[in-house]
C-alpha cells in the first residue's frame, strides 16, 4: 500500500514578487530548492500563513543566492509581495518505508529568505 508523507518543507519564507502575467508556478531561489531537495516542475503546497490560503502548483528553478520567492499566474491572486508563506512536497512510499523516512525540514531567514 502506497501512502503519501511529507517530503520536505520551506517554513515561513516571504513572498518577494507576484507576477499575474506569467504562465503559471512558484519561482524559488536554486539555494532553497536544493537545501528542500525540491526539483524543477515537482508539485507543491503553498499555505499562506497572512491570508489562510492554500494552493498547488509546480516549482520553477530562480536565480542561485536571489532569495526569490515570486508567486506567478493565478497563484498571483493568493499572495502579496511580503506575505510569509510555507511551501510543502509530498511523496508517496510504501508504508513500511514511510515509517523511517525523514524529510527535508528548512527554515530560512525569514526576512531575507536565505538559509542560515
């Protein structure tokens, strides 16, 4: 039986642009990403700590050191330049597996949205 867990987590990163005219996605610093083991196109969770709001959407890789953290397209619409939100993957294991397996737990600078 497959069952699905947290994979990893950026907590409390703020939001640094809100793009409405691009395709769609989350744009996230390459840093981030490769500390949260995260991947270009991987689905994610955006919860927004501000407004309540969730959403899913798909990663796109940013500038390396940039800090970027720009919601885009419709995902524009549930977050604001400076808004704090936390960013989620998921992954799905056998349950055997997924009773010893650790995610990828992150948690930025939340003013600069660097890794400390």
């Amino acid at each position: 039986m497959l069952i699905e867990v947290l994979k990893s987590k950026i907590h409390r990163v703020k939001v640094t642009d809100a793009d409405l005219n691009y395709i769609g996605s989350i744009t996230l610093d390459k840093n981030l990403m490769r500390a949260a083991n995260l991947i270009a196109g991987e689905k994610v969770q955006v919860v927004n700590i501000n407004n309540g709001e969730r959403l899913e959407t798909y990663v796109i890789e940013g500038a390396e050191n940039s800090g970027e953290v720009t919601l885009n397209g419709p995902a524009a619409r549930k977050a604001q330049k400076g808004d704090v939100i936390i960013i989620i993957s998921y992954a799905q294991m056998e349950f055997e597996t997924a009773k010893h397996f650790q995610p990828k737990l992150i948690f930025p600078n939340e003013s600069t949205n660097q890794l400390q």
